[in-house]
C-alpha cells in the first residue's frame, strides 16, 4: 500500500465523527477498505454490537486453532472535540498542514485503526 493511501484511508476514518454511537460507521469504513484491497477473502468478519450505533468489527485472519494468536484491539470512539472555534483546524476535517495531520482521533485512536 502507498503512503498516500494509507492517509487517505486515515483522513476517512478521522472525517467520521465517531463521538458515541457512530461507532458502526467506522467499523464500516474498515471493512469496505478491506474489500478493497482484495483481501476479504481471507478474513471471517464479525460485528459486535453493544448499543444502537455502538459496534466493535472483529477480524480473523485464518482458522488453525494450532498456531500461536496476535490480538490487536482498538477503540472506534473520539471523545468530544468541545468548542471547536477553539481548534486550529476543524477537529473532523483532517487537514493536513506542514506535513502534520490533524483531527480527533490522529494520534488516538483512528491512526492505529488504519495502520
């Protein structure tokens, strides 16, 4: 995957203002990405829901129970951006400025979700 698409991918996740409840839109995102890059097929997805809007994405790579298991867990949510005026730049538009990207959900926890 280039550099670029990893950004716009990570641009995408961090434009959903996933502030509570909208979780499911972001588990979205990851999986039509998934598609995309033609590897579904390899994955049994499955969605967890535990609220209206509220839904955590599990994928599994591969079924031999005999091989040693990486779990990598993340959370979809972004705690409220408060009084956006008060951003430099808008906290869901993720603009990127002298090479820096910013948003909610930037550094925690958006960009381990794209990575």
């Amino acid at each position: 995957m280039s550099n670029s698409a990893a950004i716009a991918f990570l641009q995408d996740l961090i434009r959903i203002p996933s502030v509570g409840q909208q979780e499911e839109a972001v588990a979205d995102r990851i999986w039509e990405f998934v598609e995309a890059s033609g590897t579904a097929q390899y994955f049994h997805k499955q969605i967890v829901p535990y609220a209206t809007g509220r839904e955590n994405i599990i994928l599994d790579l591969g079924t031999d129970d005999t091989l040693p298991l990486l779990g990598v867990s993340g959370h979809m949510d972004v705690v409220k951006a408060g009084d956006e005026k008060a951003w430099q730049y808008p906290p869901f538009a993720a603009e990127i400025h002298d090479g820096v990207l910013y948003g909610r959900g930037a550094s925690d926890m958006k960009s381990g979700l794209a990575a």
